[in-house]
C-alpha cells in the first residue's frame, strides 16, 4: 500500500472515532485486518490501527 494511502486510511479511522461513527471504523478495521492477510509481505495497517487507543510511554 502506498505511504499516502496508508495515512488516509490512518485519518479516516481517527476521524470515524471522533465522530463516535463506530460502524465506519469497524469497516475500516476489518478492511485492514483483509489487507494485513492478502498482503503479508507489506508492513501490517492493524496493529497501527490497535495503537491509536494505547497511551504513549513515556
């Protein structure tokens, strides 16, 4: 996947969760987790996805 398609896919998740539209962000995620399986050579979109929720260490 190309690195700009790859941030608006980041941003669209980011901006389904802020807008609490729940639905969208679950299609994304599963579309992601698709992506992750059809492209396992590729560096993985979920677990950037999974990350966005964990608090940054510090």
């Amino acid at each position: 996947m190309p690195e700009q398609t790859r941030l608006a896919v980041l941003a669209e998740y980011r901006a389904a969760r802020a807008d609490e539209d729940y639905q969208r962000a679950l299609d994304i995620a599963m579309a992601a987790m698709d992506h992750d399986e059809a492209h396992p050579d590729e560096p993985p979109l979920m677990p950037e996805l999974r990350g966005m929720h964990l608090p940054a260490a510090a």
